[in-house]
C-alpha cells in the first residue's frame, strides 16, 4: 500500500463519519446559503451536481407577508417557492443577516416547523437557548419536501435594527437520494424596517386580463393591475433579467398572486403589468402589491382555466388586433393600415390567400405547459383537454368566414399565436375578427384587421 493511499482512507473514514454526523439525506450542513461568510457563488451546488448554481432552467423565491418590509414583533409567515421543470423533491436553507455585519449578525430568529431544523454555526440543532457565539441560524429541511412550496416562519428583530438580508438556497431534486442530477438554486432579498407611517403604501384598484380588460385571467397569463404608489419612476424588466429567468422584483416593487411571486415587466408609479404565476387555484385569489414602504390590502383577481383576449395596436383606441401577414417564409409587415404604425413599423392590409399571424393572452392550456417564469421561445398548441381530438383548436372567423387555421398555440410565457390563412371573397376595408376557442370560450374584443 503506497502512502497516498494511506492517507487517503483516514481522510475519507473521517469525512464519511462527518458525514453520518450531519445526517444526509436529513438536512445540509450549516452555511451553504450564498450569504457572506457561507458559499457565495456556490451554495449546496458545493456537493450537489447537475447544473451550476442557478443554472437549472428555475429558480428559488421568497415570498414575504409584507412585501420588502418587516416590522418588530410581526412574525412572518414566508414561502420559499422553487420552480423546476423536473425536480421530483424539495431542499432549502435559508439565513437572516443584519446589514451591519452580514457574515457575523443574525436577524432575528427562525422558528422550525415540520420536518426542519435550526442550526446553528457549530453545525447543531439549536438548543432552547439559541445559538452561541455570534447567534446565526440556518433554517432547513430535514427530509425532502414533495411541495415546490414551502412555509418559513422568522421572527423579525427588535428595535432600529436596520435593513434585513436574507438569503436562500434549495435543491430542486431528482429525488434519487444522491447529491447527483439535481438544481441548485440561491436568491437573496433586502426588508427594511416597515415605515411608521401608511401614507405610502400602494393600493391596487383593479386587476385584468391585459389584453381583453377582462375581470378574468389565466394561471401564466399577462394581467394588468392598477392602483397607486407603485413605483416612483417607471421601470421595465430589459435590464432586469437572470440568464432567463424573469424578475419579480422591479424598482422595488413585487407582486404576490395567491401567495406566489408574479413576474414583472413593467411598472409606473399606477400600473404594473405581470403575468401571473403558475397555479391551480381557480376562481378568486389574492394580489398584494408591496414596496418598501408596505403591502397592498390584497386585491382580487379571477383566475379561469381559459380567459382569451387579443392584443392590439394602441393606434386608433386598440381598433387593429396585433397580428402581422406574412410577405415570403421569412419576411413579415404588421397587419395594419400602411402608414398607422409610423415609418418604423410597415404595415399593409391583407390579402385573399395570406398568412397571418394574431396574437393574444389566456387561451388555455398547451400540450406542454410553459413555466411563465423562464424565457422561451416555443410552438406549444393548445391541449384538447376535452378528449376529443377531431375539436378544432379554435375558430376564427374574418367578416363573417372562417378561415382555415395553421397553427393555434403557445409561443412565448403568457403570450399565443394563431396562424391562419384570410379568406377569399371579403370586401376591402375593415373586417372584424372573431376567435373562439377549443374551450368554448371566445374574444369578447371588438378588433378589426384590414383589408385589400
Ligand atoms: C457537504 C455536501 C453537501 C452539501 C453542502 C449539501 N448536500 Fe444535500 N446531499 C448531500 C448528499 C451526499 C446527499 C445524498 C443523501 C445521502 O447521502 O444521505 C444529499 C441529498 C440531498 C437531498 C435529497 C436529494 C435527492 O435527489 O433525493 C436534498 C433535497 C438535499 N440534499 C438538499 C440540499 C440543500 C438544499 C443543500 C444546500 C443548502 C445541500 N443539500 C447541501 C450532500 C450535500
């Protein structure tokens, strides 16, 4: 046996045993946040392999009560929300962190619910007592969750404690009981003390399908929330995106629909438009629109399965549905007045024979759902949840005829396309458009497209 080998085997006896200590599969060793003074850069994607750090195509969330704020006394009920296309399980560790001293003050304290644990910086549970030396606390799982949600409850500091840090990781698992072939991801938010005073805090008047101005929307569908005191300047998400992943935070300004984080890609000081977040819920959830200064009384918004509606040129009060006609295979102008749109944009009206492209929002379920929260570019169609595979997709009808369709899906988060070819025999001239859908539900618009 040559040396090396020698002192390889004690190393691994000891780092096997250290290992037993630590109790995989029941919660991570302390420190493997992306907090200063854990693993920055890094978090549990130290062991865990399967993609870099946030490089899994999801991401990890928290969800505050009361937006970016805390207030002494107020404990707060957080949801760590992990989206992955794939994960079967569930891990996390989250830390608290004073912004006086990030790597060296805990921030109040984390109380462990089911199946989590404290632990404190000698890598033990935490004793009735707290933890010792500087007092910082990891909360965890101690097995893996099959929820993609899962509740934190933290008790806020007392005092003029300053801002907050937080900071989370979490295994989006492929539930094999190995370190192998899992997400890694880490995000970290900053609460500032609530203000004393309300006089800022956004009030939310209404919430729509962005589109259609319905009452109703989808689950993954672009809505428009109005209000007041949302964000002091207007701001969209261009500069604002993670690789793919969409912000849910934008001026300071987030979103909450049925507990879950909207992503954001625009918002004034009185509109906010989002698409809201994957869920299952129907009927009526909850909209809390938070900033520094406090969160919203919760709106509410009406989530259908389907909720269809057509965008629309803002030229002449929304009249020309946004769709384009094509020239060749790879050549497009928009469908519209030539001239309406400016020099920027060509438009021309359509003719017997062309391809034209509609656009639209909340048109139901596709054969493979879209995470409205990741940037993609696809051609989902719309699923035949009814069972019947010979319903067309949809109906659309030009002046009065249908139109033979080609195509009747997703392409983008929140966002479907209808391709379809314009009948012969229309007169020149404005003719109004008609969709309806697979799901019995149709654009209730009046929208016109033009015609040659
Ligand atoms: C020091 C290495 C190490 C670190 C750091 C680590 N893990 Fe693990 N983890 C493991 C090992 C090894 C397993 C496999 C289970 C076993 O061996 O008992 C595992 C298993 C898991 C599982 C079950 C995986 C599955 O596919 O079934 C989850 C969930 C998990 N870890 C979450 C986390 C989270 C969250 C973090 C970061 C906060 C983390 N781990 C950090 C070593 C680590």
């Amino acid at each position: 046996m040559n040396s090396t080998v020698k002192t390889i085997v004690p190393v691994l006896i000891a780092t096997l045993s250290s290992v037993a200590a630590w109790g995989f599969p029941f919660g991570p060793p302390r420190g493997f946040t992306s907090a200063p003074g854990d693993k920055p850069g890094v978090a549990c994607a130290q062991c865990h392999g399967g993609s870099p750090l946030n490089g899994g195509g999801g991401s990890v969330r928290l969800v505050f009560p009361s937006g970016l704020t805390y207030t002494a006394g107020q404990v707060q009920n957080i949801s760590v929300v992990i989206n992955d296309a794939v994960a079967a399980t569930y891990g996390f560790q989250i830390s608290a962190r004073l912004e006086s001293g990030p790597s060296t003050q805990q921030a109040g304290a984390f109380t462990a619910g089911q199946n989590q644990k404290v632990l404190c910086s000698n890598n033990a549970v935490q004793p009735p007592e707290g933890c010792a030396d500087t007092g910082i606390q990891w909360l965890e799982h101690t097995q893996p969750s099959l929820s993609n949600t899962i509740a934190a409850q933290w008790m806020p500091p007392t005092g003029s404690s300053g801002n907050v840090h937080f900071y989370v990781s979490a295994n989006a698992a492929n539930g094999d009981n190995s370190s192998r072939g899992d997400h890694i991801y880490a995000a970290d938010y900053v609460l500032t003390p609530a203000a004393s005073s309300t006089a800022n805090v956004p009030t939310v008047t209404s919430v729509t399908n962005a589109a259609s101005g319905a009452a109703t929307a989808e689950a993954g569908s672009w809505i428009t929330i109005t209000g007041t005191k949302f964000a002091s300047a207007a701001t969209t998400w261009d500069n604002f995106m993670v690789g793919n992943v969409y912000p849910t935070t934008l001026a300071g300004v987030t979103v909450a629909i049925d507990g879950r984080p909207a992503p954001i890609s625009f918002v004034n000081p009185t509109q906010i438009n989002a698409l809201v977040p994957a869920t299952s819920t129907l009927g009526n959830v909850t909209v809390v629109v938070s900033s520094a200064a406090g969160s919203s009384v919760p709106a509410t918004a009406v989530l259908a399965p389907a909720s269809p509606g057509v965008l629309t040129f803002p030229q002449n009060q929304g009249r020309y549905i946004a769709a384009a006609v094509l020239d060749s295979s790879t050549s497009f102008e928009y469908l519209a007045p030539a001239g309406l749109l400016g020099s920027a944009a060509q438009s021309r009206p359509a003719k017997a024979g062309d391809t034209i492209v509609l656009f639209g929002t909340g048109f139901g379920p596709t054969t493979t759902p879209l995470n409205p929260e990741i940037a993609a570019t696809v051609a989902y169609p719309l699923a035949h949840t009814g069972g019947d595979i010979s319903t067309p997709l949809a109906q659309v009808t030009i002046g009065g005829q249908a139109a033979q369709l080609l195509f009747c899906g997703i392409v983008n988060p929140g966002i479907y396309q209808i391709n379809a070819i314009l009948p012969a025999g229309l007169s020149a001239g404005d003719q109004p458009v008609k969709v309806t859908l697979l799901s019995g539900s149709s654009v209730t618009q009046t929208v016109f497209i033009p015609v040659q």
